[in-house]
C-alpha cells in the first residue's frame, strides 16, 4: 500500500512538473507573441481604447448603469494590460511622448472608475447643458431665437433630443446611490436654470412648431421632476465632494502628468500670490496721479474697443516676432464667435460676467487670453493631422496646458509691451485678474483637500478676489465652484501651467544662450501640440527628469 500511495504521489508530481514546464513555456510564448516594439501597434491600441471608452447607446442615452460601467471597468484593465506589453525602447521621444499620452487617458478612466464615479456620486453629470462633461448636453442644438421656422434636419434633432430627456432623469435617479453633498447644491442652484431654459423654449415652440413644444414640455417637466428628487433627498447626499489629498496627487501624477504635489503646488500658488500683490502694489503707485480708467458706455463703443483690441494684438505679434501665425489661423473665425455675444445679456455690453469689469476698461489681456490663447490653440487642433495628439484629449489633460498658456499669455505679452501706448492702468487689470485667478486656484485646492466646503470656498473667494462685489453669489463664481469640484484642479491648473511654462523658458534659455529667440521658442511649444508640460518640456529640451518622476 506504502508502495502504491508513493508511486501515485510520485506520478502527480511528475504530471503537475510536467504541466507546469508546458504551462511556462506557453506563457513566454505568449508574452512573445504579445510584446511589441512596433509604433503602430500603439496606434492601433488608441483607436481601440477611444471606441471602448465612449458609453454604450441603450434607448438612444449613454448606459452609466453600475452593471454597465461594471463590465467597461472589467474592459480597461485588459487595454491596458495591453500597452504594457509594448516596449517604449528605442523609440523616440515624441513617439515616447505619445505611449505616455494614452497611459495618462488609460488612468484617466480608471480614476472614474475608482474615485471620481460621476454616475453615481454627481448629480451635475445629468445636466442636459454642456458643464464641461456633456454626456447629455442637448444646448448645442437649441436654436436661436433668429434660426425659427427650424430647417427639416434641425427638427428632427431637437425633437429626438427632447425625446431622450426624460430618459436621461430616470436614469440619473436610479444612478445616484452615493451622491456628494455639495455637487447636490450645486445641480439644484443649475437644474434650476434648466426648467427656465425649457420653459423658454417651449413658449419659442407654441408659435411655430407646437407639435415640437408638446416633447419640450415633456422635457421640461422631467427635469422640474428630477429638481424637485434633489431637493427631496438632498439632506440624505452626504458623500464628500472633495476629493482628498493622496486622491488629488494621484490625479494629477498618473492622469495628468504634474510631478508636483498638493503641498508644493500650493506653496507654489502662495509664491506667486506674493510676486502679484508687489508688482500690483508697484504699478499702482507709478500710476498714483491717473484717474482711474473709464468704462465703455455704449455698445457699440464696446463692440469697436474689443475690435480695436484684437487687430492691436495681431499686428503686435507681426512686429515685435512673437510667434508666428500660420495662415491656417484665421482670427475672423474668433471674431465671429467674439461679436456674437455682444447681443446677448441684460447689461447689452456682452454677458454679464465678473470679467466683464476689466474688459470693460482694456480689454486687450481679455482677448488675448480667448483669442490668441483658447481659439488659436483649438483652430491647430483641428489642423494637426497627427492621429494621437491631433485630437482632443480625454479627462481633461490638456487642460494645464491650454489654460496655462491662455492665462500666461495676459502676463507675458504685457511685459513684451502690448500695453505700451494704451490707456494707463492696463496692467492693474493684469495683475489683478490673475490674483484672482490664485484665489481661485487655492479655493480648488483647499476644496479637495476638504479644507473648505461649497459654502467656505465661496466665501473665501470672494473675500480674496479684487472687486469682491462684482462676485458676490454671481453666476460667475457658481459656475467656476462647480467646475472646481466636478473637474479637480481645474482652476489650480490655470496658475501651474503659467508657472510650468516660465520653468520651461528658463531651461531653454539656459540651454540656447545667446541663440534664444522668442518665436523660435513659442512655435516650437506650440508645435508640439496639445499635451500637459512635462511631456512639452521633455520633448523640447531632452530633459527627462520629470517623466522619470512620472513614471516611478
């Protein structure tokens, strides 16, 4: 029997020996057949993770379900077992630049799935008007007061709009197991303005297309249903909005590639705050015997001072070679979009706006900023033929890059002499709106720390910000509070990106020497397409100390 017992041990292990040789010499088998040096496998692994990460159409609506997003969860991690079995060596950089672009995108939506949640814990997601995470958004194709009688295809695109609304509230209210205190206020105080906006659009509807205004109120009124589910349930939506610090590091480390931390960020903020308050304090006192600047009365005087001030800036840039303007931008498509606005709001000088004080005065930092800055920089992405970087990226990780340098732009061109021979005062209103700025860069941080809730982060804004009146419970600082909170770090990014761009001068500048050249500098930044900093600066300079940090 001894015999026997042994002899069956001994040909187990000699079967699980077996098997286990097979079993190893298949798995390297296989992690040869799957490893790859080849930048088109990469391609191919971009186009398959953007198919993947758009939700599934169920009923016409995105699918946010938790079975849903269960199975999308279960899915990424195969994709991105995937990339790592591609090997980066050899490559280069801009090659390596874009491998890192679709891991940031990869943790991106793993951070929806861990932390973020919005499904679940935001009851913002549902707005049926863009919030800066438009599943639902049904405002772009709202028509203008001018386009009625609606054209054939633009009805029957508000009508299957309409038509998906009240699936879109149903959905949100069985969705919302974990819903976060202040993310609830905050979808009260726009739900709000949503029933108003339907309620606009029906009475536009009643007198020519009633048919179209019977599926309006029916939006309508599912929308006043899901407001009056929020105020219901609000006190029962105690989750933290905030985001935690180890939370917030991790975001901004693996999805959007900062290698700077909550801490030395907001030192960084508390620096620059200190540089601002000095220069502004400087500029007022060389100004002390001016009067103070005067506002447009008129709009039409609005209208020819902000035009004045768009060809002022474009023939600044010509003749002091700040960077170079491609014939493929055009500033009349910015023009466009810029005018249109100066027919909307009560005050008729444009929308109503806390910025709308300085713009008012000089509006050359202004335009800057959304001209110069925002339009030209989506007008090349639209011309970049490049299939990674020549597509908006997911989660918002170009967001340090693009309001970094719209945002340093008011600064940088100051100092390069936009505003010599304008009226006096001008760069008041540059320091001031970036000090503002700050306030709001702090208010995000301490916010996801959770130092501050909705209420103190309000308050500390407007304690902090310049003309504090102007912003006071305005639609201004609710709209810039829920975008603190719903996008993390979006208003911090603003002050880090201006500060992470100046960090990239110095060491080009220390690089090139006496070869440095304004233009050369910015259009080779600006050529490198929308993408955070540290890959920027990598790809510009060579220096790979920050993505080693990145990648640790």
């Amino acid at each position: 029997m001894s015999f026997k017992i042994n002899w069956f041990f001994y040909f187990i292990c000699i079967q699980l020996i077996g098997f286990s040789m097979v079993n190893l010499s298949c798995e390297r088998k296989i992690e040869k057949a799957t490893t790859t040096n080849d930048y088109q496998d990469l391609i191919i692994l971009f186009r398959e993770f953007r198919d993947f990460q758009d939700p599934t159409l169920v009923n016409g609506i995105p699918d946010f379900t938790e079975r849903a997003m269960n199975e999308q969860n279960g899915g990424l991690k195969v994709l991105q077992n995937k990339l790592s079995t591609i090997d980066t060596t050899g490559w280069s950089i801009p090659y390596q630049v874009d491998y890192h672009l679709l891991r940031a995108e990869m943790n991106g939506l793993e951070f929806q799935h861990r932390i973020l949640k919005p499904w679940s814990r935001d009851p913002c997601f549902y707005s049926i008007r863009p919030g800066m995470t438009d599943h639902f958004s049904i405002e772009g194709v709202l028509p203008t007061p001018e386009s009625f009688p609606l054209l054939e295809n633009d009805f029957q695109t508000l009508k299957t709009k309409l038509e998906n609304v009240p699936k879109i509230y149903a959905q949100a209210q069985k969705n919302l197991t974990n819903a976060a205190g202040d993310l609830a206020r905050l979808a009260i105080h726009f739900t709000k303005e949503d029933v108003q906006l339907l309620n606009d659009l029906v009475d536009r509807l009643k007198t020519y297309h009633p048919k179209l205004a019977l599926h309006a109120q029916k939006a309508r009124d599912s929308v006043e249903d899901y407001l009056q589910w929020l105020i219901k349930n609000q006190d029962s939506m105690t989750e933290p909005a905030g985001l935690g610090i180890e939370n917030y590091n991790w975001w901004l480390k693996n999805v959007h590639l900062v290698p700077y931390t909550w801490d030395e960020i907001v030192n960084a903020v508390h620096m620059e705050d200190n540089r601002l308050y000095t220069f502004l304090k400087l500029e007022q006192n060389q100004n002390r015997d001016l009067p103070k600047m005067n506002s447009v009365k008129s709009p039409q005087e609005y209208h020819d001072y902000v035009r004045g001030a768009v060809d002022h800036l474009m023939k600044f840039l010509e003749e002091e070679e700040i960077f170079t303007v491609q014939d493929n931008l055009d500033i009349e498509k910015y023009w466009s979009a810029r005018k249109s606005s100066f027919r909307l709001g009560s005050d008729a000088l444009g929308v109503p706006d806390y910025f709308s004080y300085y713009v008012h005065r000089e509006p050359v930092p202004h335009e800057a900023h959304e001209g110069l800055g925002h339009d030209f920089e989506w007008q090349r992405l639209a011309n970049d033929d490049r299939e990674i970087r020549g597509t908006r990226r997911l989660y918002f990780i170009e967001w340090i890059r693009d309001e970094g340098w719209a945002f340093a732009l008011e600064e940088l061109l100051m100092h390069a002499g936009v505003l010599n021979n304008r009226p006096a005062r001008g760069k008041e209103i540059v320091y001031e709106q970036a000090i503002f700025r700050n306030c709001r860069a702090l208010s995000d941080l301490r916010m996801h720390s959770r130092e501050l809730n909705l209420d103190e982060a309000m308050e500390f804004c407007v304690d902090c910000a310049p003309h504090s009146e102007l912003l006071d419970d305005s639609h201004h600082l609710w709209y810039e509070m829920r975008t603190t909170l719903r996008i993390p770090g979006w208003h911090m990014g603003m002050v880090l990106g201006k500060i992470q761009i100046m960090k990239l001068f110095r060491d080009r500048a220390k690089q090139l020497g006496d070869e440095f050249k304004l233009n050369q500098f910015l259009d080779e930044f600006l050529a490198t397409g929308f993408i955070p900093i540290s890959l920027v600066r990598w790809e510009m300079t060579g220096l790979d100390d920050e993505i080693k940090e990145l990648v640790q």
